[in-house]
C-alpha cells in the first residue's frame, strides 16, 4: 500500500472519548503493617508507554520488572 494511504483501520469511527483513557499510571508499593499508612514508594509510567500508542504497549514482563525495581529499592 502507497504511503499516502490510510489503512481500513485509521477510517473507522472511534467511538471513545479521549477522556476515557488516563494521561499517567502509577505503581505504588507499601511496606509496614499499616497498609497506605506505611511507607511507600512509587513509579510514574506515561500512558502512551503503558498502553503502547504510537508502539508496542508495555508488556507484562515490563511491568513486573519495575514492581521487582520497586522492592529491591525499598521505601523511602
């Protein structure tokens, strides 16, 4: 296909607003007994990244390894 033409995908209606998909995610870790009262640290992950728009989304491998990254620097 040329590439000055759209695929079937890009001439379909979208019927989401672009206020149902969040601007940021964040992972938050806890320690203590006290649940969110404890100490706590936390990752900032753009959206874009975590849901793959304008590539691949993050895999669960990715995730797994910033909650893995998390522990290992304990809290703050």
């Amino acid at each position: 296909m040329p590439n000055n033409q759209q695929g079937d995908l890009a001439r379909t209606i979208v019927h989401e607003t672009p206020d149902t998909w969040p601007t940021l995610i964040e992972v938050v870790a806890y320690w203590g007994d006290k649940g969110r009262k404890g100490r706590r640290r936390s990752i900032e992950i753009p959206a874009d990244q975590f849901f793959g728009r304008g590539g691949a989304p993050m895999s669960g491998d990715q995730l797994i390894a910033m909650v893995q990254r998390l522990r290992q620097q304990g809290p703050r």
